[in-house]
C-alpha cells in the first residue's frame, strides 16, 4: 500500500504562524472550532473519467466527505453544513469571499481542486483562515486513482497538524479481531480497516481461533496468536504477501506479542510448568532471550517508544499489577498501586504515559498513568472493556467493551470503541461484525 | 448535683443495655443472614465460596469420573472436592493406560484476555501436577489454555462465571 501511492508536493507555500487560527488539543475541547469544507471542485472531462474508473458520481466530492467526517469524529472540528454555503467551489478555491464564510461562523475553510492528469488523480488543497482573510496552507499530491480515500485521510492530517501542532492519525489502519456467533463458540477472524471504518477486509478464514494482532510501527507486518492445529503460538503475518510464520521455537503456548517500536523484535509472553515469563525474539538472528525469571504470572509486555524500557502485567505482589523495567529486564519496579487490579499497559508513542485496562469493584475502566504510576486518570467505566491501542499521535486510545448478557445468557456483542486522551469524545467505531482487541498502525505516510 | 451523677449513672446502664439488645439484635441478624445464605446455597446447591460446587456442566470420563475441576476467582488452587474428581481421574487413567489426555484450562469473563491465557495454563497445570503425584506420566498429559474464549455458561453472573473457571480433561486419542 505504501508503495503504491506517488506523492508529489507539487508545491508547499510556507505560512507565517502569527495570529492565525489554533486548536488547543490539550484540554477537552466542548467548543470545536467551525470549519467549512467546501466539495473540492472538478472539471466535467475529469469527472466523467473518474467515474468510469472509480464508480463514483463526483470524487471531489466523496474526497471532501472523507476529510467531514475525519474532522468530526475527531471532536476538535465541527464540519459546518454544505447548504449554507454560499460560494461555489472552483471560486471559492482560487479566492474566497472571506465574509460569505464568515457570515456562516466558519473560523477555517478547506477548498481544493481535483484533475485527470494522465490517468493520475492530482489533488490540490488550501486551508483558509476565514478570520484573517489569509491562506494557511497549500499542497497538492498526484496518485493512482484507487488511493483517493487515502488522499483524503492525508489532507486531514496536514490541516489537523497546521491547526493543532501535532501530528495526525486519519491515514492510518486498525487490525482487529471480527467476531461472530454464540458466545459459547465465538468464530474469530483477523480483520483490518482504515481508521475511518472504510476497505474492511478479512484476513483469516475464521478455522482457527485468532487474537491480540498487533502492527509493527515501522512496516505492514502483524504479530498475533493462533489456535493453529490447537497449539497456541505467537505468528508472524505479512499483510501484503499473506505469509504467515511461527516465532520461535517453543515448546509451549506463546502469546501476548508485541513489536519492539524499532520493529526489529517481537516481545512476548511463554507459559510452561504453570509459569508464564516474558521473552523476546529477535526476527533477524532469531535469538531468543528470556527478560522475566519469576515464578508469577509476567504476561503483556509493551516497550517504551525509545525502546528502552519495558512495561508489564504480573500478579507476583499477589493481584495483576503494572510494572516498568529496563528493557533487560533489570530493575524491576510496580507502579500501579491504587485499590483494584491493573492490566494490559501500554506505552503511549509520546513516551509520557502508559494506558491501561483497571478492574475495581466489578467495573472495567480504561484510563492513564504517567510512568512512574503518579496522576492516573481513568477515562471511561464499563460492564467490560479492555485493551488499549495508542492513535501513532498518542492523542485517541481504542478499545473494545462487552456487554452484560441476560439471565438467558443473550444479548453478547463486541465492539470497538474510541476515546480521547483528555476522556472527551468517546465514540463507537463501525465495524461490518463484532470487534475486539484493535491496534493502530502507524502513519502510513509522513 | 447528686441527680445529674445519678442520671449519669442511669444514662451509662440505659446505652449498655441498649448495646447488648443492638448486639443480640445484631447476632440474630446475623444469623437470618447466614442461615439465609445457606439455604439459598443448598437450594441452588451449586456454590462453594465462589467456587462451582454442581454438576450442570459437568461431563464424564468413565462412570463416577466427572471430566472437570472448578476454582475461585483469580485462583489456582485444587480444592478438596477437585482433589477427590483428580484421584478419580489419576485411578481411571492408570487403570486404561494407553489413554492420553489433555487438560483444558479456563477463565471467567471477568479478566483480561491475555492475563486469562497465563491463568488457564496456571490451572490446567495445577491438575496436571495433581495427576502426576498420583502416578500418571506427564508424557500423558499436555496443556491447552484457552483463557476466557470458551465458556460452557453464557451468562453475566457469578454463578455463570464459576462455571466457567474451570480445567476440563479431554481424552486425547
């Protein structure tokens, strides 16, 4: 998929950055900034061409619908209805009439333009300050037709990233595990998704049982356990080409597994004798080595993004508790303290804080530490809900929640839910089946 | 003066006596409570502490050797009427010794998935270790966990979730 797309900046105007719109992405935001995002405009010969090849009536429009909804469910931008719009679109991108947005309580505007450029779809934005009356950003990118929701996802994350300061997450994908049938007999498929719910796509045919994929940061290589021919082992898939391979050589279960932020091993947890310890494995000399020697549960393990620490899940104080160690396994420290149980932490990629899933009082939450285990904050309670996947940007966390069945034991489902860091904007994501244990990819273009 | 001393003196006699009658009270209380408890124990007849005492699930190997042993919330631990299902098992499988088993161990809904599958092994390791004591070769036994993907009880409720902590012995050939 990376490789498949051509992006040329054609041109990047720079922009001053005095006095010009923000987002503060710090706080909750209650009051999300209006934005207008106009249909990018098309010439009638490009449309015609684009939806022969593509299927759809008029892609500048679907491509601006992409950017809509990314914005919204983002909760920081309130996409302003088309309606009232007032401008055309192909006036509006080479210079808009400030007070006509105005008048609509637009704060920004997002206009573009799309063409048929030798059978290439060429797409150029602009980021309007409405308030100002000044352009904040141009670019445009040429590509292969088929990537243009991508090309959506891509200009959403330059307009989050000029307005917040940081870095987006909209081209991104999820990998998760899509569910079906009685609870008693789940069927599990391995399943991945643009972040936007778009392209699902099933990656396992449900024979075997199938959980915890997990992306590798730094390429299209997943990480999950599999019920193959009954033996539950950590593998190893290539989304691209479909390969999958066993990791290690070991004899028993392996599971939990979770990429080095480098991507260069695999961590993960071995059980045996009644005793799971955590090892790694590197994936170039396939050297093993074992990090954790005690004789408790040691289960969960996620690196620190500089790789240099790890944190995990063991109950050697009696309960599941968090722990932080060097990433040799040395210095071995709890830091989850507070009443109840504490597990799958993670690493946030900002390296400030480790997510995690609590069990207080018959509720499940998912919430926040930093990672010496001071100001943990909980983000949201539930009957039952687990797993927490960092956004790349460190700002959304993703997770699943189960329901409370009936006194008849029905009424089970699974899904993926969204959160953001400040506990605002909790929100279900679509899913064509029931979901659970999502990860997020890295951005798949910088 | 005198009357407040001896009103004191009445007031101290009055709370004490109130004390016991609110401790009677609270014993009695106690013991509705309790008693109410067992009885809806034995009217269920189906749980020990948290730990699955009936037999709904419960399969078995040969006549009298019930397939599964059952366990407290976060436990491993065998307990009494576990041991006795074991030594059942242990006597079955010495006396029919081309059989390999493998023990299936579970958890409750109530965990994390990963945590579970290190729990199940915990618990399905726990039986084997038992089998082993009475004789039974470990070449005979292997180990699955399936932590909390395969409850036999669908439902949201402790009496549900006991059944599903559990170690199953599953005949392998």
């Amino acid at each position: 998929m990376r490789n498949l797309i051509i992006l040329f900046l054609i041109f990047i105007i720079p922009t001053k950055a005095l006095g010009l719109i923000e987002v503060d992405i710090t706080r909750g935001n209650l009051n999300p900034l209006p934005i207008a995002v106009s249909p990018l405009s098309i010439d009638d010969e490009s449309k015609k061409s684009f939806e022969k090849t593509l299927k759809k009536k008029d892609i500048g429009s679907e491509i601006s619908k992409v950017i809509e909804k990314n914005l919204k469910t983002s909760g920081l931008f309130n996409p302003l209805d088309k309606n009232a719009f007032l401008q055309a679109p192909d006036i509006a991108h080479l210079k808009p009439r400030f007070e006509d947005w105005n008048l609509i309580k637009a704060q920004a505007l997002i206009t573009g333009k799309v063409k048929n450029v030798d059978d290439k779809l060429r797409v150029e934005f602009r980021l309007w300050d409405v308030l100002a009356g000044k352009e904040m950003m141009a670019l445009a990118f040429t590509t292969v037709p088929n990537n243009w929701r991508r090309v959506g996802h891509i200009i959403t994350d330059k307009v989050y990233e000029r307005l917040t300061g940081e870095k987006g997450y909209f081209d991104t994908r999820i990998i998760y595990v899509a569910e079906e049938g009685p609870k008693t007999k789940r069927i599990k498929k391995l399943a991945i998704m643009d972040q936007d719910g778009a392209n699902n796509k099933f990656l396992t045919l449900g024979n075997e049982l199938v959980l915890t994929p997990r992306f590798n940061p730094t390429s299209q290589m997943v990480t999950y356990l599999s019920y193959f021919r009954n033996l539950p082992r950590v593998y190893l898939l290539d989304i691209e080409t479909g390969i999958q391979e066993v990791v290690g050589d070991f004899p028993g279960m392996t599971f939990a597994p979770r990429f080095s932020p480098d991507g260069k091993k695999i961590i993960m947890s071995f059980a045996k004798d009644g005793n799971s310890d955590i090892y790694t494995m590197d994936l170039e000399n396939r050297i093993v080595e074992k990090i954790t020697n005690h004789p408790s549960i040691d289960t969960s393990p996620s690196y620190s993004p500089d790789g240099k620490f790890i944190c995990f899940n063991s109950d050697r104080s009696g309960y599941q508790q968090i722990y932080v160690m060097k990433s040799d396994g040395s210095n071995v420290k709890r830091i989850s303290f507070g009443n109840g149980l504490y597990g799958t932490p993670v690493w946030s990629p900002r390296g400030d804080l480790i997510a995690f899933t609590k069990l207080h009082k018959g509720k499940f939450y998912i919430g926040v530490m930093r990672t010496d285990g001071s100001g943990e904050r909980l983000l949201t309670e539930n009957f039952y809900q687990e797993a927490p996947s960092w956004s790349p940007n460190g700002r959304v966390l993703i997770f699943y929640r189960e329901t409370k069945t009936d006194d008849k034991g029905e009424g089970f489902s699974a899904k993926l839910w969204s959160i953001d860091l400040t506990g605002y904007n909790e929100r279900l994501v679509d899913t064509p089946t029931d979901a659970s244990d999502p990860s997020w990819s890295s951005l798949l273009s910088n | 003066m005198k009357k407040l001393v001896l009103r004191n003196i009445d007031q101290g006699a009055l709370m004490k006596l109130n004390k016991i009658l609110k401790n009677t009270f609270l014993v009695l209380f106690a013991c509705l409570v309790l008693s109410a408890c067992a009885t809806s124990k034995k009217s269920t007849g189906q749980m020990q502490g948290d730990v699955y005492t009936g037999t709904d699930t419960v399969e078995y190997l040969a006549s009298g050797v019930p397939d599964r042993v059952f366990f407290a919330t976060n436990e491993s631990v065998l307990t009494t009427a576990s041991r006795e299902t074991l030594r059942k098992q242990a006597a079955w499988l010495r006396k029919n010794s081309d059989i390999t088993i493998v023990l299936e161990g579970h958890a409750d809904e109530r965990g994390t998935r990963e945590y579970n599958l290190a729990l199940g092994e915990r618990r399905a390791n726990a039986a084997k270790d038992y089998l082993m004591t009475y004789g039974i070769s470990s070449n005979r036994i292997s180990v699955l966990s399936y932590g909390k993907e395969r409850p036999v009880d669908s439902g949201s409720n402790p009496l549900a979730w006991s059944k599903n902590r559990r170690s199953v012995t599953v005949k392998a050939n």
